[in-house]
C-alpha cells in the first residue's frame, strides 16, 4: 500500500513541478533596432548591416563607376545574383541582399534594376494590363531596363572551438561583373571573427 502511494506522488510531485516552471511569466523588451545585442554569437542582423554598408560603400568608391560614367554619360544599373551561403550555419541570405540593395538605392550613385523574380511580377502584371488596362495608362512591353553589371558572391566560416572557447571566422565574399563582357570590374571582402566562451563545443 505504502509503494502504490510513493508511485502515485512522484508523477503528482513532477507534474506540479513542471506547471510550476510552465507558469513563469514571459518578459519581452523592445529594443532600438539599431542596438547590437549577440545572443548566441552566429550571424545576425547586425552583421548584416556591418557587412552590406562597407562593402557597398567600397565598392562605389572605386574606379569602375567613374570609368562606366565617362564612357556612356549614365549612371551603372546593378542587379544582385546569387549570394550564397557557404557556412556552417544558417544565414538569412535574403536579408543580407535586401540590405545590400537599400544601400545602393540610397546611394543614388547607380540604378538599380529588379531580379528575376520580380521582374516575373511585373511583367504578369504588364501582361494584364495589357488585357484589361486603358490604353493610356497601360505599361507597353519591351520597355524593360537592363543592368550593366551583376553582383554575385558568397558568405563562409572557419570554426575553431576547444572546451568552452569557439572562435568563428566569417568571410565576405562579392565581386561586380560586366553582363557585356564577363569581365570582374570589382572585388570586395569583409571579414568578421566572434569569440564564444561559457558553454562547451564538439565536433
């Protein structure tokens, strides 16, 4: 009798204790979206950010834009490709390209064209137009800009990691190509490298 009753309490005594933890209240923060918090030590916004604003801002500042403007009186148009992530984490490729594609809008130094995707959108929305839009204000096909140059590139890592310590080496990689002639008329690298201590790392 005594035993049935120690198994009927442990499973009661487990039970209110995880209702216990279940019920502490949650606390959320809100938090400038400008502030660096590094949680957990991998690639984040603010990485992001980092990487994409020094890279654009080498990369207009070197010659291949002056050269493009003396050539053909026009501003470059630009079109990011494939960026791909090479590291041993997952990396928000997608936010890093749209950060990448704000600061060169906002540089109003190149024009900036759409990619692929986007450009499907707008040409199914050309094409209804064209059915059901009046004929002044619909947008006629074959108007499209096309961009002069690519930028296309990679992210990757080296993780180096003993007991309590990991230390992670992030590699930016993206070069500018001329859609004329292929030619690599800028090549831009950033790297990053984070320190990790307090918990324990195997391979």
């Amino acid at each position: 009798m005594m035993q049935q009753r120690i198994f009927l309490i442990i499973p009661l005594a487990l039970m209110a204790l995880l209702s216990a933890c279940g019920s502490q209240p949650v606390k959320v923060e809100r938090v400038g979206v400008d502030e660096v918090h590094d949680v957990s030590g991998r690639w984040n916004d603010t990485d992001s950010k980092l990487v994409s604003n020094e890279m654009v801002s080498d990369m207009l500042a070197r010659a291949w834009l002056e050269e493009h403007v003396m050539q053909t009186s026009k501003k470059p148009s630009v079109i990011v490709g494939n960026i791909r992530n090479l590291s041993h984490e997952h990396v928000n490729v997608k936010t890093f390209i749209n950060d990448i594609e704000r600061e060169l809008i906002n540089s109003r130094a190149v024009t900036f064209v759409a990619d692929s995707t986007e450009r499907n959108q707008i040409r199914d929305e050309r094409l209804d137009q064209d059915l059901n839009a009046s004929e002044a204000t619909r947008k006629a096909m074959g108007q499209e800009l096309g961009a002069d140059y690519m930028l296309i590139g990679s992210i990757s890592t080296i993780v180096d990691a003993a007991g309590k310590t990991q230390v992670t080496y992030y590699q930016t990689d993206l070069k500018l190509v001329s859609l004329t002639d292929n030619r690599t008329v800028w090549i831009g690298q950033k790297k990053i490298k984070k320190v990790i201590t307090g918990r324990s790392y195997r391979y």
